[in-house]
C-alpha cells in the first residue's frame, strides 16, 4: 500500500519506525550515544559528507530524533522534516536560515507571544523590516506581500483567541510575490490540517503540545521540501538546537495516539464552546467551530475538524478570572496547552506574558480573556466542573 491510501490514524500509529527498529524489537529505541563509530575510515568520510546514510554526532543527527521527524513528515506529507529542542528554536532558526539584513517579512498581530517578540524586538535588530498586519485581514495582508517581500508567515488558528485565515488565498499570495510561505500549524494539528497541500512551502510545529500531548516533553519541527528542509538542517546543526533523543522518544510514543487524542479534544472544544455561550458571565467565546466565529466557513474549508483550542472572555475582567480559575478541579492552570489534561489560563499569564496590558489591548486580547486547551476527559466532568465554578463566582457577587 502507497502511504497516499493509508488513513492518517494508521500513519499515527505505524509511519516512520519501521527503519529504526533493531533486535526485533517493537519499539524505536532512544539512541542516547552523541557519536558513532567507524572502523572503514572510507566509511566514515562518506557518512561525514553525506554521501551514505548514517550518523556522526547527535548534533547533528540521531536515529530516535529521525524517526520522530519522519512520522511528522508523513503526517504532513512533506518530503522532509528536521527537528528542534524547542517551538521557539523550529521559529527562529527557521526564519534565521532565510532572512538576511535588508529582507522584509509580512505577518500578523495575532502569533504566538514568542513569535510576535522574534518580530518586534530580534529582527528589526537585524535590519529586517517587519510588517504586522490585521490577523484576518486578508486584503492588507495581500497588499503588504504583493509590495515584495522575502517571507510570509502565518499562524491559523491562533493563539488565543483562535482567528482564522485562509491558507490556500495566503499561499497564492505570497507565491505571486516570490515569497517563502511559512505556517505555524501548532493548534491546527497534521490530524485536522496540513497546510503544504494548500500550497505553502514551510509547516512548522511546537511538538511540545499537541504532538507529544503529554506536557513532558519540549520540541519543535519544520517541514517542506528537501531543498527547503535541507537549508535549515544545516543553519540548527551548526547552531546547535537540537532536539533531545528522550524528547523524541516521548514525542514519537505521543503521536502514536494523536488522532484519537484531537478527536476527543475536538469533541470536547465544541461542547465546553455551546456550553460557555450559555452562561451570562461570559462576555464572547471565540471557537472557530462556532458559527458566530467570523471566519467559520475558512475553517470549514481548510480544516477537517475545528481544534481543541478555545477562549472565552468573562465579564467582570480580571477579578472574575481570579475568582473563577482556581476553582476547576478537572484543569491545570499553565502555560501549556494541547496535553491530555485540560489547561486554562489567562493570556496575560500564558500567551501574551511578554506583552504589556497596552499591547495585549491592541492585539484585541481582552484582560478578562481565558484560554482553555480542552483535554480528552469525559465531556460532561468538563461541563459539570465549569458549572461548579460559575456557580462559585455568581453566588460571591449575590452577598
Ligand atoms: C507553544 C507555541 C510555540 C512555541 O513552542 P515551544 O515549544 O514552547 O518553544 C509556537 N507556536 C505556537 C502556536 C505555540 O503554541
């Protein structure tokens, strides 16, 4: 069977081990050794330079880190993938392989808080201009890249308040202008979108949420072509992030379950999403699987299902979310998202921690903004533990 027959939950559970394997063993083993040795100094020249397939130094590779970045290959069905110890490292390294002083990079105000400081505070360092458009604007977005520009990067859905914008439309764009198209596709998921099919040249992902799933692990991959892949490979080999071969094994164990994880976490989303709409302490519930969401017919098209992202805004601001928040049983209160539990948090304390009140504002994240990553619990614990909470909250403004 051609992996383009195989059902992307088969892919989950069997791509990209089979070559790792030794001593009949079921299971990709975690290669600890930082180097490799070679009696055949031929041998060893040729792995050194490329010519055969091998490894030299855990720098640079490492069969358990390979077979973790050859399951997200297939996942997103791109012809390579290479890894990093981080989210953030996939980003900066990314975009460091490629813009050079003087370059020009259009994205949008909504990224990941990480991300958004890469382009406020270390690029224009550089002497890369950074244009910030409206996040959903398609049009500005469009007349910025159509200006010319080295790079367009993108963020769908996006963190936290779950806008939306149209890939394929994105990736013409910055195709007409010669642009590289990147797409951060962390809260997509390969299991509910993959960008490059829509015509983008990079997907990256933080391997740290939804991928690895459990919140014990820290990661990051990229994926395209090999031309692509094979430039940034050596831009991280040389600079050093390189993902931990315990990670990759916790990763590539994780991703075994990935699709009937996003299932449950999509299933979950959209409840807790209706649920929230109902309650008369919430102010907006920004879900793109929603209707009111503004960009739910994008999401329609572009994604299988809607995510297991959402947020909700409650009146009252910050003091409801002090009063609300700790009284969650079945939720962690972290910085994390996309593990099995669920996990809520302000963006003022998550996301956006490195943005000022007054930035937060302009990006439209309200104060009173709480981001819930939906675990795979039993949807009506959820249902019922908000319920407790509200409860808690309506009561102490009664008296
Ligand atoms: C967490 C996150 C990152 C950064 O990933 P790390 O693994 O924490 O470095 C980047 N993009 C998005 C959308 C994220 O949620």
């Amino acid at each position: 069977m051609s992996n383009d027959n195989i059902k992307v939950g088969t892919k989950a559970v069997w791509a990209g081990e089979k070559e790792y394997l030794v001593h009949g063993a079921t299971q990709v083993p975690v290669v600890l050794s930082v180097a490799y040795n070679y009696d055949d100094m031929d041998e060893w020249y040729d792995v050194a330079i490329g010519k055969k397939k091998g490894h030299i130094y855990g720098r640079n590779t490492n069969p358990t880190v390979q077979a973790f970045e050859d399951k997200v290959k297939i996942l997103e069905g791109a012809e390579a993938a290479t890894s990093f110890s981080t989210g953030m490292a996939a980003i900066s390294n990314t975009l460091s392989t490629f813009l050079l002083p003087g370059d020009r990079i259009v994205s949008i105000k909504d990224t990941y808080g990480g991300t958004n400081k890469i382009f406020t505070e270390f690029l224009p360092r550089q002497q890369i201009e950074v244009v910030l458009c409206e996040t959903g604007n398609h049009e500005a977005i469009e007349a910025e890249v159509a200006k010319g520009c080295k790079v367009l990067y993108l963020e769908t859905p996006t963190n936290p308040t779950v806008k939306i914008t149209d890939i394929e439309r994105m990736a013409k764009a910055g195709r007409d202008a010669g642009a590289l198209v990147i797409v951060d596709n962390t809260f997509g998921t390969p299991i509910n979108q993959n960008p490059l099919s829509l015509g983008v040249d990079l997907v990256i992902h933080s391997a740290t949420k939804f991928l690895g799933g459990h919140a014990d692990a820290l990661g990051g991959v990229v994926c395209g072509s090999h031309e692509l892949v094979e430039k940034i490979y050596h831009f991280r080999e040389i600079n050093g992030a390189t993902m931990d071969p315990m990670a990759a094994y916790l990763t590539l164990r994780g991703m075994k379950t990935l699709h009937l994880r996003v299932r449950q976490q999509c299933a979950n989303a959209m409840a807790l999403a209706k649920y929230l709409q109902s309650k008369g302490l919430v102010e907006d519930v920004y879900y793109p699987g929603l209707e009111t969401h503004p960009n739910h017919e994008i999401a329609k098209k572009q994604m299988k299902d809607f995510g297991g992202m959402l947020s909700f805004a409650v009146k009252g601001g910050v003091d409801t979310v002090r009063d609300l928040l700790p009284k969650l049983q079945f939720a962690n209160r972290a910085a994390n998202l996309g593990a099995v539990e669920t996990t809520v948090g302000p963006a003022r304390t998550t996301s956006h921690v490195e943005c000022t009140s007054e930035e937060r504002a302009a990006m439209g994240i309200p104060e009173g903004l709480i981001r819930v990553s939906c675990g795979i619990e039993d949807i009506e614990d959820l249902i019922a533990d908000f319920e407790q909470a509200f409860q808690h909250v309506e009561n102490a403004l009664q008296v």
